[in-house]
C-alpha cells in the first residue's frame, strides 16, 4: 500500500501534564478527593470507536516506534502479573483500592488488545509470551513484598507510590510517543489511552498523598523508591530495551524536561522533596542529545535491533510492571 505523507498534527500534541491532570472532570476531584463511584461508572474498555485501523499503514511508522510499541504492549499486557502480586497483600483489605484494582487491569487489559491491534494493522508481529511462570529473582521479590506487607499494613502506601509514579511515567511516554512517531492514527489511539493513564495516576497519587502523611510511611517508602525504582518494565523487558524506549522518548531536550515533569509532580508528595527519579535515570543511563529529529536518524543508521547511544551502567533492581 502506498504510504502517504503525516498530515500536521494538532498543537494538542503537547499539552502540558498539569493540563491533563487539572483538565476535565477530575478538576475538582484533586481538591476535594477521588470520586470513586464516579470513576467506577466510567470505568469501560477502551474507546475505539472511529479508530481508522485501515489507514494505519497509509502512514510511515518508524521502526523505533514500532519497537517501543512491543515493548508498551507487552508492559500493559503484564498488569495482570503485578496485580497477583498486589492481590497478595493487605492492599486488598482497603474496599476503595480493591474496587479501584479492578476496573484498572480491566482498563489496562484493554489498553494492551489496542496496541496489539495497531501493530497487526502496521503490519509488525506482536510478541505473546507466557506469563504464568515468572524467573525466580521476581518470585522471590513477590513473596517478600507479601511477607513485608503483611508484617507493616502501611506497605500499601509503597504500592500506591510507585503507581503514581508509574503511571505518570506511562502516560507521559505515551504523549512522548505522540509527539515523536507523528502518526495520525497512533496520535488519536494513545490520546483515548493517556485519558485512562491520566485517571489510573490520579488515584495512585491521591492514595499515596494521602498514605504518605505518616512520617514513619513516608520516610520507608522514600527509602524503597530510592533504592528499588526504575521505568516501567524495568524486570519485565531487557535492559536494552528499557534503555531504547527511554532514549527514543526521553533523550532529546523536549523529553528531558517532560521527564522532569513527571519528578516534579512526584516531588510534591509528603517525603518526597528533592528526590531523583526519572531524570536522574535518564542522565545516568542516556547520553544526552539535542533534538527529536536527529535522534531518529541515528536510530535508523543502527537498525531495529541495536541500543542506540552506547552502553549504560546496569539498572539497580527490578521494577514492577504497573501502567
Ligand atoms: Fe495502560
Ligand atoms: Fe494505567
């Protein structure tokens, strides 16, 4: 099929993460608390209604996008997998987080069929692997997150931190991955699913705001953050890969300062003044570079395949897989 041109993209392509956050109605939600019911009623698969999946291959998409979208893919794919985990500890005992659980793998799920049907009809394979037998090292983190959580009920403000987190994380590399593939369809899919994004963080971040106000919660979870984070998939994909994604999306200035965004935003939480997260990331892991456009063709000279911008010190520790 002959691929035409990108026509430009509206200049909504980079609102601001306060614009997603405070826009709409979750406006008021963030000053008087999360409306469950509200959410709980809205709670749906993902909106595909009008998604043009026959025109997806009329456009050029690069293979560092496609690249990134396997790996998003398979990320969303794995919620069902941290929230075994999840399902585990005294996080379940709290009627509003269980409720909140399980419209969010219920969303999630969606979020990973949709991204799995954009790369079929771009014509890359989606990659489906077993997931019921995780690698030792994850099976032992999941029986000591069980253990620790059963022995501090407060461990659920850890979950709920690292959901902020992650979930900041996930929705700003998708408006990262708007931004930078420039694909028209793609644009309209990961818009509908930054929406989901956006409201999965503002519960995390309400929780742990609210969880965090016990100084002995906060000073543990700041310890656990500081000494076991890394992005999204860290654990779940291969370092390479974890590596790649966050240089196609993360390494050029645009990337960087939506990067210190997210540290930003998370700064704001009790305890959590000055700490490092994914910026700090990306600068130990990603040399910088200057611009979108000059990052893709360095890609594209080292082929699908190759981590682009050299080598990387090794991640500390496994992250869970929360999006
Ligand atoms: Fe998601
Ligand atoms: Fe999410």
């Amino acid at each position: 099929m002959r691929q035409v041109p990108p026509p430009p993209l509206r200049p909504a392509t980079e609102p601001t993460i306060q614009s997603i956050i405070l826009a709409g109605p979750y406006q008021r939600a963030m000053h008087d608390g999360f409306d469950l019911d509200a959410y709980v009623s809205r709670s749906r698969a993902l909106d595909l209604s009008d998604i043009r999946w026959d025109d997806v291959a009329r456009y050029p998409l690069a293979a560092e996008a496609v690249r990134t979208l396997r790996y998003m893919q398979d990320i969303e794919s794995h919620t069902i997998v941290y929230l075994r985990t999840l399902l585990s500890t005294s996080a379940i005992d709290d009627p509003e987080v269980a409720t909140f659980l399980a419209c969010w793998l219920y969303e999630e799920t969606f979020h990973g069929r949709a991204l799995a049907r954009f790369l079929e009809a771009a014509g890359a394979d989606v990659v489906q692997r077993r997931r019921s037998r995780a690698p030792l090292p994850a099976r032992l983190e999941a029986v000591l997150t069980a253990a620790l959580a059963r022995a501090w009920p407060d461990f659920v403000g850890v979950h709920m931190t690292w959901g902020a987190i992650n979930e900041l994380t996930t929705l700003t590399g998708y408006r990262r991955l708007a931004a930078v593939a420039r694909h028209p369809v793609l644009f309209e899919l990961l818009a509908r699913i930054v929406r989901d994004e956006s409201r999965h963080f503002f519960f995390y971040y309400r929780q742990a705001a609210l969880r965090l106000r016990s100084p002995a919660a906060a000073r543990i979870t700041r310890f656990l953050v500081d000494r076991f984070w890394a992005p999204v998939g860290s654990g779940v994909q291969p370092t390479s890969e974890t590596r790649f994604l966050a240089a196609y999306l993360f390494g050029d200035n645009e990337g960087r300062d939506a990067a210190r965004k997210v540290d930003d935003r998370i700064r704001l939480l009790p305890g959590f003044a000055g700490a490092s997260l994914l910026e700090a990331w990306i600068e130990r892991e990603i040399p910088p570079r200057r611009s979108v456009g000059s990052a893709a063709g360095r890609l594209s000279r080292h082929g699908d395949h190759a981590v682009p911008w050299g080598s990387a010190i090794s991640m500390r520790s496994s992250s869970a897989a929360i999006t």
